[in-house]
C-alpha cells in the first residue's frame, strides 16, 4: 500500500509531458488547425505543463506530406511558426521513431532547433539502433528519452538486458509504455520497480506513457508516480490512437504540486475537443479497445472495427480469441 504522504505531497522532480499533439494526431492524420496548436502551446504555458510533444519528425521519403498535417514531420521552422524562441518554462519536444525518422539528416543541432527534448520510440528488438538515436541526439544537444513500446509483450528478462544497454547510453529518462492497455496497476507497481532500479544504477529518470483500453490509464499513471517515477505522459479529454491516454484533465487534478493549474486545461476542452469530435475525430474508450487491451494485442483490428462502424462486439470477441 502506497504510504499516504506520497499521495498527499508533491515531488518536485515530476515533469508532465503533454503528448495531445502526438499521440492524438494518430486519430486524425495529424490534422490540426494552427489556431487549436497555438492555444495548446498557451493552454500548457498557463496549467504549468513542463514539456509539449509536437508530433513525429517522421522521414518524407517514408509518408506523403499530403496524407498529413505538419505535426507528423515537425519541422523546425513549423514549431518557430507557432512558439518562436519560446521564452517560456515550456520545453518543446518531438518523437523519433527507430525505422521511421531519419535521423541524422533530419534532426539538426539543438543549437539551430526550438527543440529541447528527442523521444526516441522503439521496440527491444531495436535497442541497439535506438542507441545509435540516442548517441546522435546527445552530440547534438539534446536532452533525450527512449520509449520502450509494447512492454507488456517484452519477457522481463529482455526488459532487464534492455535497461542496461539504455542504462550504459547517454539517454536521461527510460519510458515504460504500456501500448496495449492490458497492463493492471500491480503489474505497473512490479515493471516500475525493474525501471527504478535500473534508473539509480545508472542515474536516469523514469517516465510512463499509459493507454486506456481497460479505463486503466489514469490508475497505472498514478500507481507509478506512487512507485517513484516522475516523467508523466498525458492529453487533453485523454485523445490519442484508440482508446486514448491519461487524461491532463485528470493527472493535474491529482497532482498537489502547486505549480500545475487545471483550469486552463478546462478553457482549451470547452473550445476546442468538442469541435474536433464533430469533426469526425474518434478516440476512448470502448469495448473493441477493451477486447484488444484484455488479449494484450495491438489495437489494429480495434481501430479498423471503429472506422467501419461496426458495432457486432460478440463478432469482434470471438475475432479477437482467434488471434492468440
């Protein structure tokens, strides 16, 4: 049981990453206004937020520009369109996903960049080229974490090797990603231990990015801060690829820390997630999501389920079953 300090008190170590732009932009191609992007950025000023997420900074060669918004690529001059130098406490950061960014070419020094922070994605099989990210991204200037995805689908044998290479790179904050949403707060309380400890061995921080296909985003999110990690992945009305994320919403409620203040969070909702559903914009939780997080699979058939309007759940179930 968590001792109630640590849920009555604040740690000041805690960073809230805002990934609405990121994650949420899998929902809808990217495809944000400049008006909804440049009152996110003054809406996270404003609630305290530590770091905004922009989107990818995907390789062109690899994705039509046309198929997208301009968060997909996040290029430098489109993040200065919107923050300029960005006199702010608010640190600005992008994701590279191994085998989809081309990184060396594609990310310039910190020094010429509105960036502050890479998140490297990747999955254990591809440790070793998200080093090679990693080491990159340091000689540039950058602070930088590696999001381990689908960890609930990783042996923790592999886990444990694989924090010890991260643990042994330049990398400052190791991510527990929890793609799926099958995993339980228990089991969030275990896999956050085998994280701590190899984050003192090395001296790096942990973070959590949490899915909510069985309405355990939140829940996971704070069992973890509980645990001792202090890097916190959320969005606005929890928007992100299919059942969505932790809700800023609800992770600024929770945390005592005075420098958070929610109300804007609530300012930027009113104007703007509304209108995006009625855009057509689908994300949260159903039982497509929670079938997909109970099985631990990847959300794919959940996705294609929802864009087909299929409502046959029994149908879907039994769909699922046969996968495993």
């Amino acid at each position: 049981m968590k001792e109630i300090s640590k849920l009555m008190n604040y740690r000041t170590d805690v960073k809230v990453v805002d990934a609405t732009l990121r994650d949420g932009g899998l929902v809808n191609n990217f495809r944000f206004s400049e008006e909804f992007v440049r009152d996110l950025y003054l809406a996270n000023i404003k609630a305290g937020v530590d770091y905004m997420e922009f989107g990818y900074r995907a390789d062109k060669e690899m994705f039509d520009v046309n198929e997208f918004g301009p968060c997909k690529f996040c290029e430098d001059d489109y993040i200065r369109s919107i923050v300029g130098e960005n006199h702010t406490d608010l640190k600005i950061a992008i994701m590279a996903d191994v085998g989809r960014c081309n990184y060396k070419n594609d990310i310039q020094n910190r020094v010429d960049s509105p960036v502050d922070l890479i998140r490297v994605a990747a999955y254990i099989s591809q440790i070793p080229t998200a080093i090679d990210m990693i080491e990159d991204a340091k000689k540039k200037g950058y602070e930088v974490s590696c999001n381990i995805m689908a960890i609930s689908n990783a042996q923790e044998s592999e886990v444990k090797v694989a924090l010890d290479l991260l643990g042994e790179s330049p990398v400052d904050v190791f991510y527990i990603v929890d793609s799926f949403g099958s995993i339980y707060p228990e089991q969030m309380a275990r896999i956050a231990d085998t994280y701590l400890n190899a984050a003192a061995k090395y001296g790096k921080k942990v973070g959590i990015h949490a899915h909510n296909n069985q309405q355990l985003a939140f829940a996971n999110t704070i069992e973890a801060v509980g645990d001792g990690v202090d890097w916190l992945d959320a969005t606005y009305s929890a928007m992100g690829r299919g059942a969505g994320n932790c809700a800023m919403e609800l992770l600024l409620g929770f945390l005592k820390n005075p420098k958070y203040n929610v109300y804007p969070v609530f300012q930027f909702i009113d104007k703007h997630m509304d209108k995006l559903r009625q855009e057509g914009a689908v994300w949260g939780y159903d039982l497509q999501y929670l079938l997909t997080g109970l099985f631990n699979q990847h959300p794919r058939a959940a996705i294609e389920f929802t864009k087909n309007k299929r409502r046959d759940f029994a149908n879907f179930y039994k769909e699922v079953l046969s996968q495993e």
